[in-house]
C-alpha cells in the first residue's frame, strides 16, 4: 500500500491548528508541506515558522518540499523548525551536494525533487546519499491541476537504477493524485503520493484519505 500524504496546501489556512490534528485523526502518517519562494515558482506559501508551529501538536512525519531557488540558506531553519524529511530540487540554484550533507548534518532525511520536464538521470548522481525521492506530476507551484501520468515513466527509471546500485529509496509522487488515478500511480511503483485537494478537498476526508489509500493498494 502506497502511504499517502496530505498537503497541506489545501487546508484551510484560517484553522492550520485544527486542519493537522483532523487529517492525523483519519489516519494520515506523513503531512507534506508545500514551501514556495515567489522565485523557483510564481506562487507564496509558508515558511518555517509554521512548521515550527504545527510540530507540538503533530507526531505526524513533516515532510517538507522545498520549491526555493536558494533552499541551502534556509535548511537549519526547516530542521530547527521540526521537519524530518527535508526535499530540495533538482533545478534549484543551490550546490545540491552541500544541501544533502547540511540536511543530514541536521539529522534529516534528505529528499531531491525533479519537475515534470527533468529527466530522471538528474537525480541519479545523488542517489547514494538520498533517503527520498519526489517525482513532480504537475508543474510545481499550485494545488489542484491535473496530473501529467507521463511522468509516472519516471518512477520505473529510478528503481532501475537504484537496484543497479543496491540502494532502496521511497519514490513519492507529487501533484494531481485523485481516486480515479491513484492505482495507475501504485501500478507505476509509487511508494508515496501527496494528495492536496484530493483529501482536504473531499467533504469526508476520513472517506477520501481511506478510498485513496486503499486504490493505491495493489
Ligand atoms: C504543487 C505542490 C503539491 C500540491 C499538490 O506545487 O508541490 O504538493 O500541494 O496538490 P494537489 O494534490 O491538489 O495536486
Ligand atoms: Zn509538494
């Protein structure tokens, strides 16, 4: 069974305290946090301060997404802030290398991301030293779009060459899972996917969290 994430991105930013402690109690394990700079994309979010204000209440594992041009500067603060998996891109600015050892320095899980126009191939350098892997299936930057299932070739990619290299890392989707698409997604070999307004969208989220959970079972 696939884990499934909420993101939240799609919780009603009026009630972040009580929109965490709801999507724990149906079951969600792991909570995907979607930090924009305004630069990598053309979108604003949060920032740390909030997942240090959310991590009290929470035992959930806080993953977070780094969608910055310059993640490397703001590392400690996600780690000081409580995140446990922390994920850089790809196409960021920083020295991917640098940003790895500084999550792990941090006692961190270190995720790298690829957008939908990156080959795979650019993660591969680095997947010695990863402990996650996020593969975008929407252009990052909004909830809500649809998901680009040419993407899921990817995941395929990947587990081929971490076999080749002995290494086993999760590959988490990102972007547009929803009920219809979340068992093509596990077929593909996704061992997680983030799932914004499939979820906190849902007028019964215990209902809809339970359903993609168990389509994305094979
Ligand atoms: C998009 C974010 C996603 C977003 C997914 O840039 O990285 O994590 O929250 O939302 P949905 O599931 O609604 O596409
Ligand atoms: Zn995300």
């Amino acid at each position: 069974m696939a884990i499934i994430a909420p993101s939240l991105l799609s919780a009603d930013f009026t009630r972040m305290g009580e929109e965490v402690r709801e999507i724990e109690s149906v079951g969600a394990k792991v909570l995907h946090i979607d930090i924009m700079d305004g630069h990598f994309v053309p979108n604003l979010t949060f920032g740390y301060t909030m997942v240090k204000a959310l991590r009290p209440i929470s035992q959930m594992v806080f993953d977070v997404h780094l969608m910055m041009t310059n993640p490397l500067e703001y590392i400690q603060n996600f780690a000081n802030a409580g995140s446990d998996i922390i994920t850089v891109h790809t196409e960021c600015d920083s020295d991917l290398g640098k940003c790895i050892d500084l999550i792990h320095q941090c006692g961190k899980k270190a995720g790298l991301s690829v957008k939908p126009k990156t080959p795979a191939e650019a993660l591969f350098p680095y997947l010695e030293r990863l402990e996650h892997i996020l593969v975008m299936t929407v252009e990052p930057g909004f909830g809500g779009q649809s998901m680009m299932p040419d993407c899921l070739g990817k995941i395929a990619a990947i587990k081929a060459e971490c076999a080749a290299r002995g290494v086993s890392i999760p590959v988490m989707i990102d972007g547009g899972v929803n009920a219809s698409n979340a068992r093509m997604a596990a077929e593909a070999g996704a061992d997680m996917m983030v799932a914004g307004n499939a979820v906190f969208g849902a007028s019964d989220r215990a209902a809809a969290f339970r359903d993609l959970s168990e389509k994305s079972s094979l």
